[in-house]
C-alpha cells in the first residue's frame, strides 16, 4: 500500500514512517489549500507511522492538532476499540526496576502485565509519588492486559490496555503509627477499614488516597473511573475532605464509583483510563461519561474531518481510499452521509467496495470481527 502518499501530497516531512516519500513544497499545485489541509499536513496511515508528534506535529502556521513531545518511531502504542471488546498495539510491559511498584505474581502467569505506554507511565509514576510521600510503600499491580490485547477472562474489560487492578495499601498498627505491610493478595476490607480475617491490618485511607490523588494529578493522562465499593469510597472521601483541596475532593467524588455491573471492589481499585487523542485517531474508543474535564477531542477529530471530506468529495486513488480508512479508525460516524454521496458516483470497483465496507462498519458501529478488516498494519 502506498502509504503517506497524502502526507507527501501535503508538503509534510514529517512523517517518519514516510521517509520515501518525496515532500512537495507546500506551493506545489497539486497541494489542497491550506484550509483543506490543515489537519492532514502529517498525515501517515500505517499504525508504525502514526507516532505522537512524529507523525501528527503540525507545521507551526496550521492548526492541526497539537501532541505531547514527540516519540521514536517504534514507540507507538495505542489502544483500539472499547475497553470490552478492543486490542492494544506496541504494548508496553510494567517496569520491573521500581522498588514502589510490584506485578502480582498470578497477573504475570497470566501475562496480563501489558498497557498502552500511557497506562503503565501512570502507574509508575503515581507508585513513586506514594512511595515519596509515604516510604516503605509498594503498589502491587494486577491485571492490565494481555500484550496483544484481546478477551482475558474472568474481566469484561481489560481488553485493550486502558485497565488496571490494583490492590490497597494495606497497613499494620505499629506502636509508632501505621507500618506499611503491602501484599499482593487482593484483600476485602469492610466499612471500618479492617481487612477481613485479619486483627491488625487495615485499608491505609492516607496511602490509597495519596494513590488516587496521584492518578488524578498525573498530567498526561485523564483517569475515567477508579472503581471501589462505596464504603471504602467514602473512608476516601472522608480523609480528602480533611487534606486536599475542594476542587481535588470533587473530581475524586466524580471519579470514584462502585459499579452497578460487576463485583463491588472491597478488595482492590479498578482503573481505567480515557484514550488520548492519538489513540482516538487509530480507534479508540471510550463510553461515557466524559467527566466536564475529559478529553473529548472534538475539535480536533472535527478539524481531521474537515481535512479528509474534499477527498470523498473529488474521489481520486489513493488519497481517497486513505481517507476512508482513516474515516473509519477515526469512527466518524458524521462522515456516513458523506460516504453515502461518495457511493453514488461513478468509482472503480474497488474502491466503491471500499466506501459500502466503511459505511457498514460506521452504521453497525465497532465490533472486534469488523475493526479486523480495517487494521491490517501492526505496529512493529
Ligand atoms: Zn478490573
């Protein structure tokens, strides 16, 4: 496949993945204008291409969506679909180097150690942050994902590397305060804080709050939920009220949910994470809610939109077959009616395929069978 050929056609060398490609002069006359462009200006289509900022940092005079720092190439890693039926590309597995972090050893015999690269800095980070802030602490982590993602039985979710268990800081009473005694078991505690079957041990509320707070503080990435049974959310809650500020305490209240749908997490935190906005443009896709501070991306997705229409609208090959396929990774769904004119003119054979697949696939929306069609690069 001829890959970036919209990439080089816009003037970009930025793609990386795109190396070959001759970069036209922004001027060339085949160049759409800057208005049509604006958003494609780095455009690269296989997954190995579409780095964070290598692949999409904009020229600086267009507006184009903007990327944190920029990546190697072989450092793309992304989650595709929703969390319950997805896959995760460039998996990225937890470090084994922190003394603040450590893999629950049934997590790792059933090699459920993987997340997006954003899931597992999250994790590290936030691990050192309470081990910092409380010394002898240790987080032991359960299950993200499997490497490629896919069904993990027993969870629904965990499928694309936005999901992770994680046990409680669990401490003893010591003569001098709490002593950390973290564990790897997941441990049900009950409304006072105890651990069940256990004299001396209890749900650290300072430590499991200094967690939840270095989740939501992390500033690279946006937690949707942190789910935990209401009476240890609201032992949470509590000690937040006490010393954090306002603002913090209600995005943790918003935050921290004991599900209606499954178990209710007395004995460990489920975490998961929204998909960042590069994610969201190989298709990832999240549920509601959208917290009021979530990323939704809608002004970029709208401007990539924007970017691709006049190639649905003066079909030629291959821009515009590259179009649909990032039309369809981008779950466009705004872009059916412009698909649906698209079939009516006269089109090769193969692309007109191509068009009725999008269109089935945006109308029926994501399943894990569908998107196999639409991701037939892998990253490396
Ligand atoms: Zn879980």
């Amino acid at each position: 496949m001829p890959a970036c050929t919209l990439a080089a056609l816009l003037g970009s060398a930025l793609a990386l993945g795109c190396q070959g490609a001759p970069a036209a002069p922004a001027t060339s006359p085949s160049a759409p204008s800057p208005a049509q462009g604006r958003a494609l200006a780095s455009l690269a289509w296989r997954a190995l291409e579409l780095l964070p900022a290598a692949a999409v940092a904009p020229p600086p005079a267009r507006t184009a969506p903007a990327f944190e720092a920029p990546q190697r190439p072989g450092d793309a890693s992304f989650a595709i679909g929703p969390t319950n039926a997805g896959a995760l590309v460039g998996p990225v597995a937890l470090p084994e180097d922190l003394t603040s972090l450590a893999v629950r050893p049934v997590t790792r015999s059933r090699g459920a150690t993987h997340g997006t690269r954003a899931l597992v800095a999250l994790l590290s980070k936030a691990a050192q942050r309470v081990a910092r802030e409380h010394p002898g602490s240790v987080l032991w982590v359960g299950d993200l994902s499997r490497a490629e993602g896919g069904p993990l039985p027993p969870h629904r979710s965990h499928t694309n590397g936005r999901d992770v268990d994680l046990a409680f800081y669990v401490s003893r009473d010591g003569r001098d305060g709490p002593v950390p005694a973290d564990q790897p078991a997941m441990v049900r505690a009950d409304a006072s804080g105890r651990i069940a079957g256990s004299r001396d041990l209890f749900f650290d509320r300072a430590r499991n709050w200094a967690l939840v707070r270095a989740l939501l503080e992390d500033p690279g990435v946006v937690v949707q939920w942190i789910f935990v049974a209401d009476h240890l959310r609201a032992l949470l809650i509590d000690h937040a009220r006490q010393v954090a500020p306002p603002a913090l305490v209600a995005r943790a209240e918003r935050v921290l949910a004991q599900p209606k749908d499954s178990s209710p997490h007395d004995d460990h935190f489920h975490v998961r994470i929204y998909c960042g906005l590069e994610e969201r443009l190989q298709g990832c896709l999240d549920a509601p809610p959208w917290h009021p501070w979530a990323p939704r991306h809608e002004a970029e997705l709208a401007r990539w939109l924007d970017g691709l229409l006049p190639f649905l609208e003066t079909p030629r090959e291959p821009e515009t077959r590259e179009a649909i396929e990032r039309i369809v990774r981008m779950n466009a769904t705004n872009a059916i009616v412009h698909l649906e004119r698209l079939v009516e003119e006269p089109l090769d054979a193969e692309l007109r395929l191509l068009a009725h697949d999008a269109l089935g696939f945006l109308r029926r929306g994501y399943t894990r069978e569908a998107w196999k069609r639409w991701r037939a690069e892998e990253a490396p």
